[in-house]
C-alpha cells in the first residue's frame, strides 16, 4: 500500500527563501519513499508559530501522514511543538521517547529535543529536529511501527495485519 505524506521544513533562512538547500526535508522524501509513501506537499516556513499551524493545517486534508523538521530544540525560536501541540487530537509519546532513545546512541544532546508525534483529524504527524542525521535517527527509530500506525489511523484495527517495511528488517540505506 502506498501512503500518502507531506513534508514542512520549518527554517528561517529557508522560509524567508534565503535558500532552497532542504537536506533534512530531502532526506525526509527519500525515506518516505521506501514506505512507500507519494509525496502530496511539501513546504518551508519560518520558525513561527503561526505559519507552521498555517502549513499544517494546509496539507492535513491531502496527507495521511505529515512530517515536520526544524524547531524542536532549546533556542528562542524553536516553537514547532507549540505551534503543533494545539492542533493534535492526542500526542504518540512513544514514538517521540523512540525517536529520543535513538538519538542518543550517538549524542547526549538528543535528550534536548522536544520531538513531538500525535495525531490530528487522523493523520499522523512527526515533529523531528533539523539536522540530517537526527532525522535519518528519528525515522530509523519509528520505522518498523509506521505502517501499522498508518493503518490503525486508516481503519485497520486487526492486528498482525501489517507487516512493516522489509519484512521489518531494514530501514532504507
């Protein structure tokens, strides 16, 4: 089955259109692809609460599942769980605390991230932070638990009933 996704990429320098250079939100369409996953939308916005309710928002109706990037940490203008945390129906703390556990292998700073998952209208949605690897960690973190997700929120409560991506063995290299 193939889902569909969108990608918000929330930078400053980037929304304001100082650059296009996305590496997180491609590596984000990379790996959605192996899900399979068709890509509906994909935004930059600033770091401000406002236009990150504003894309989400947008894209909830075309996307099954949404993921975000960017303004999860501890600076002043990282304000992407508070601009997401209203609009979500319920929060998924384990896939965030799986993301966390992941990083952490590899840095300490993980458990600085505010990593956010919920639900909103049924769709699933992913905060990770900015850079390239703690998104490539976040993803390989949720990876086998993502069909399933995306199958419950779609109506399939049997259990068993999907397998994850890879017979549930890899994630995409």
């Amino acid at each position: 089955m193939s889902w569909r996704a969108a990608v918000i990429t929330v930078s400053d320098s980037r929304g304001r259109g100082e650059t296009t250079h996305d590496p997180s939100g491609d590596l984000i369409v990379a790996r959605l692809a192996e899900l399979p996953a068709d890509i509906t939308d994909r935004r930059l916005v600033p770091d401000e609460i406002e236009a990150i309710r504003a894309a989400l928002g947008a894209v909830l109706a075309r996307a099954q599942l949404v993921v975000l990037s960017g303004g999860t940490g501890l600076g002043p203008r990282d304000v992407t769980p508070e601009a997401i945390s209203p609009l979500l129906d319920y929060e998924i703390p384990g896939m965030a605390e799986a993301m966390r556990s992941e990083g952490r292998r590899s840095t300490p700073y993980a458990m600085l991230s505010r990593q956010v998952v919920g639900v909103s209208q049924r769709r699933l949605v992913i905060a990770l932070p900015g850079s390239p690897r703690a998104v490539d960690q976040g993803l390989k973190a949720i990876w086998r638990a993502l069909p399933h997700a995306l199958a419950l929120l779609a109506g399939d409560t049997a259990h068993g009933g999907t397998s994850p991506p890879d017979g549930g063995h890899l994630y995409p290299s």
